[in-house]
C-alpha cells in the first residue's frame, strides 16, 4: 500500500472518526472551510496529514488551511470529464 493511500480519508463519517468528531461538525468544518478538502462528486476526501496541521495550526491560533492545490487541481479536471460526458451543464 503506498503513503498516499494511507494519507488518503474518504468521507466525512471517516474524517469524523480521525478527528473525535461528529460528521455533523466535520460538515460544518468543510461549510466555514475549516478543514482541508476536496470534493469529487458528492464524496468528501481528506489528508489526514493536512488535517493533523490544521489542527496543530488551530491550536496555535493561525487560519486553518484552505483545500489543497492539487485537490483543486483534481476538482477541476474531473468537472471538465464530467462536462464532456454530458453529466453536468
């Protein structure tokens, strides 16, 4: 299994687990970008090390972090396929 699979959390039921937290607050977190994230269709997927630093960074009272580039990255290339398939306007 490779770092990145291990890095990877899938769903905000996964990332509540992580944190100590409920899916309810792990929503909110994501609504007020608290969290670091990236959504790939209606699926939430985390870092768990950009969330640890998040956390860290929380309690040493800086901003958390916004989502990563390379999520960003992500979010856009799989819109512009779901765009030529025809699932979205």
């Amino acid at each position: 299994m490779k770092s990145d699979e291990i890095d990877l959390i899938e769903g905000a039921e996964a990332a509540a687990g992580v944190l100590g937290l409920s899916k309810r607050q792990v929503y909110h977190m994501v609504a007020k970008k608290r969290l670091p994230y990236t959504r790939i269709g209606n699926r939430l997927y985390f870092r768990r090390s950009e969330l640890d630093i998040a956390f860290r960074s929380r309690h040493q009272n800086f901003e958390m972090l916004t989502p990563s580039p390379v999520f960003k990255i992500l979010d856009s290339l799989i819109e512009k396929g779901r765009r030529n398939v025809g699932l979205c306007n």
